[in-house]
C-alpha cells in the first residue's frame, strides 16, 4: 500500500487515544499489521477502511462479536449487503478520508462577537442603500460603499479561513445524506438503535452545511452570470460568511453525535468486509475461550497472508512453547500465525483455523522484527532489550502472549543462551504464554521445566533444500547448515574445515 495513502487511512487512528491501544508500533510491524489490513480490507467507503485500521491498531476486544449475527445475516442474504454496499460505496471518494478531521477538538469555534457583528454588518448596505435611493444623499452613498467593501473584505476573508472544510464538510453532508438511506433497512439498526434519532437531530445541521457546496462548474455564459449573481449576493448580505459561520459553531456543538453517525457507518462497512472476507477464505472459525487444563488451542491455524499457507495444530497446558530449525524453516511465521489469529479473532471475530481457543483477554507483546535504530543512536541490541523490558514489566500485570524471534541475538553466544534462560524463565510465570524461537538447542534443556519443545526441519536431497513447514513436537536432529552452504557451492575447504571444528567442538 502507498505511504500516502496509509497516511490518509489511518488518520483516524492517529487522532484517537493512542494510550487506550493494546497493540504499539514496535507489535503492528511485527505483525505485519499494514500488510495483514490490505488482505482483510473489504470495506466499500473511506470512513469504513479508516475505522477497520483503527480497530485493528487499537488491538483490543472491538466488539464486533455483539454482531455475529449481522454477519450472518449479510452472508446469507446477498441481495441486502448488495444495497448497503451500494450506498456505502458512495463515501468512496478520497475526499471522505477527511470527514475525520472534523472529530477532533481542533476546529475554531466563532465567538458571539463576530457573530453579533457579521449580524449587524449583514443588513447594512441593504439599509445604506435604500436611505441613499430615498434621500439621494452623498453621505448615505459613501456609508453604503464603504459598509459594501467592508462585507466584501470579510466575504473573502471567510472563504480563505474555511477553505479547509471544503473537502471534508461536503463529504459529512454526504454521509448524513447516505445515513437516511441506510437507515431504511430495520436490520442493520441493531447496531445503534438510538441512530434514528441522532440523524433527527443533525437535520438542521446539514442544512445549514448545504452552504459549503460551493462549487460551480463554469461551463457556460449561464453558470458564469449564476455564480456572479450569487457572490454578489453573498458579499452584499454576507450570507456565505454568516452561515459559515453559525454552521461551525453548531458542528461543534454536534460533534459527538457525528462520532456516532462515523463509528455507525464503520461499523457496518467493517461487518460487511468480513462478511466479503469470511468467503474468500479456505476455512476459519470464531473464536472461543479455552477449556479448563488449555491455554490455547489451535487446530490446523495458518496465516492469512502466506500463499498456500501450511496449517498446523498446537495445544498449551501449563507450559510455553520454545521452537528450534533452522532459518526459512518456519519457526518466525508459525509464531506471527498465532500472534495474528489472536488479534483477528478479538478484533475481526474471524480466526484462520478450524479451531481457535485462547483467553479473550490476553493481550500482545512481541520482539520480532527489530532494527538499529541509527537515527536514535539504539543498537539493535538495545532496541531489543528495551521491547523485552516492556514484557517483563507487564508479566504481573495482565495475561499476555509474549512472541520472541531468537531473543539476544546481538550478542556472544554464552551471555546469549545464560540472559535467553533467565528472561524466558520469568517471562512463562504467572497467567502468560510465552512462544519462542531459537537455534540455541542448549536452551532446550535449561527450560524442559517451563516449556514445551517443538521443532521445524528441512531436507537436503538431491542438491535441493527443502521445507515441509510442520510442526514437530522435540528438538530437532538435524544439522544442515554446512550442508546449506554446500548447495550454495561454497568453497570445498570452507566445508571440510567448518565439518572438522563441529567434530572437535562435539568431542569437547
């Protein structure tokens, strides 16, 4: 997806309250949130991909299970989602991205006094002009020049200042416009019963936005005289700056009940994107809390956005899981599958499995995907400390599912496998399910006690490496690491002397 594009997408987010979301930016990159949102998005509106990425960036329960049945309702009866897809369709426009901007606090609210004086100033050339037509006096005409420039200063002067709103506030129109529409159908009403009344009582709004539909296709000697009659009578009795104005005043006044006509229209988009997204899959299920004796409970789960994904099977009693093989082998993805299925299913209320079961309420925290930081002087062994700090911080705090990609990587192999053991100890206390991947087979007997071992392989036949991608309960056998490189023709003395240092170092 284009950089802005995503930027307009997830403008909604932005202005929200980041500290209310369970997912940060250091867990979205790691899993892969922004590629993981371009495979599920099926809304038809801006408002509606806009509301699906925040939901997903705020990573906590969404709600959305309240209306499985909806859902239900939108796959089977094709001919209704069909209507509601075409009106929502109508807020496709890349100009809606910015209905959002008018939920924020940011919009400046005229005070009485410029409305007390646009009121007066209103009615003065009327006034000034007519006593000049009835007394032919000079001193009445300059009064109605100079109250004429004065209006046509402050005509000019409003347009610039409300130019900002003639994107956004044309769409809101719009939307409320489409809301009466989308209204009709009973069903949908589930969602908010009480939107009938919020529309009601945003018509005086709408019609006094109708003025921010300014725009005149000047197409004709007709269209031009049109426009130039209604400047003129905008800058005469400042009808353009006046009603500009008492609108902000009053979509200030309305905001909340424009937030609740926003999340209505999201929500609904977001239900039939699922409802688009459920089909496309090979096979998924809802999510369930785990039985008595599980913490999790994954039966053929995959990840969405691997082709011809392998699907496996994995259930956690009372330990973690900490998983060894080799690179490419499947370690990483399998544990993003978790990590997304656990965040689909509190989000989407859709898991890619046959069965998926863990605690709504466990929360995510990772350390995955983790760079230099070469502008912030952090090295990536310091990013790494500081994202596994946060874990450790939150292990008495709530039940978390803690994701780890070759924890300490960034440092000698003692220290590695010595901190490596003393972290994920303490990380697997408490209600927490740690899932961890490693190529350091010494960790696997240091915590048998606290974890379960599983293992991905590879083969080498023939000259070709290959991957079956299935999870293997243990702690794999094999080495084929030198064998690797032997495929990839490195130099024949290169191989001998590195078989020859492993000899040695297994004799040690």
């Amino acid at each position: 997806m284009e950089e802005s594009k995503l930027s307009l997408i997830s403008f909604y987010y932005d202005m929200s309250n980041k500290s209310r979301s369970l997912l940060s930016d250091n867990e979205s990159e790691d899993l892969d949130l922004n590629e993981f949102f371009s495979a599920v998005d099926f809304t038809s509106s801006c408002v509606g991909q806009q509301y699906l990425y925040s939901i997903l960036r705020h990573g906590g329960l969404s709600g959305i299970d309240k209306y499985e049945t909806l859902i239900n309702e939108l796959t089977r009866n094709k001919i209704l989602r069909k209507k509601l897809v075409d009106i929502l369709a109508k807020l496709k426009n890349t100009d809606a991205y910015n209905i959002a901007s008018l939920l924020s606090e940011n919009i400046p609210n005229p005070s009485s006094h410029k409305l007390l004086l646009l009121s007066i100033c209103r009615f003065l050339p009327f006034l000034f002009a007519g006593i000049t037509l009835l007394t032919h006096g000079l001193v009445w005409l300059i009064l109605f020049i100079i109250t004429f420039i004065s209006n046509l200063i402050q005509h000019y002067a409003s347009k610039k200042n409300i130019y900002q709103y003639y994107f956004s506030i044309p769409q809101l129109v719009r939307l409320l416009k489409q809301m009466d529409s989308l209204v009709k159908e009973r069903q949908i009403l589930f969602i908010n019963e009480e939107i009938v009344l919020t529309l009601d009582e945003l018509k005086i709004l709408r019609k006094r936005l109708k003025v921010f539909n300014m725009g005149i296709r000047l197409e004709s000697d007709l269209a031009i005289l049109a426009y130039l009659i209604s400047e003129l009578r905008s800058i005469f009795f400042l009808t353009e700056a006046y009603t500009i104005n008492k609108a902000l005043c009053l979509l200030n006044g309305k905001r909340k009940k424009i937030s609740d006509i926003f999340c209505f229209w999201g929500i609904l988009d977001t239900l039939c994107s699922i409802s688009f997204l459920r089909e496309q899959l090979p096979y998924y299920c809802l999510p369930s809390e785990v039985i008595k004796g599980e913490r999790l409970h994954a039966v053929e789960v995959y990840h969405p956005l691997i082709p011809n994904a392998v699907s496996n099977s994995i259930v956690v009693q009372t330990k973690s899981v900490l998983i060894t093989g080799s690179n490419m082998s499947g370690k990483t993805s399998f544990i993003r599958t978790i990590g997304i299925n656990l965040l689909s299913g509190k989000v989407l209320h859709t898991c890619f499995a046959r069965d998926f079961a863990i605690s709504s309420t466990v929360n995510i925290l990772s350390a995955i995907h983790l760079t230099d930081d070469l502008l912030g002087g952090k090295s990536y062994f310091l990013s790494e400390v500081d994202a596994i700090k946060r874990m450790i911080d939150s292990v008495s705090a709530a039940s978390s599912l803690f994701l780890l990609d070759e924890p300490f990587r960034g440092t000698n192999t003692k220290e590695r496998v010595a901190i490596s053991k003393a972290v994920l100890s303490a990380l697997a206390k408490e209600n927490n399910i740690v899932f961890v991947s490693t190529h350091d087979i010494e960790l696997s007997r240091l915590l048998e006690s606290d974890y379960d071992l599983y293992h991905f392989t590879e083969s080498v036949r023939d000259g070709r490496l290959t991957f079956d991608y299935k999870l293997k309960a243990g702690v794999t056998s094999e080495r084929n690491a030198i064998k690797i490189l032997e495929i990839c023709h490195y130099p024949d003395d290169i191989i001998r002397d590195a078989y020859d240092i492993v000899d040695q170092l297994e004799y040690k």
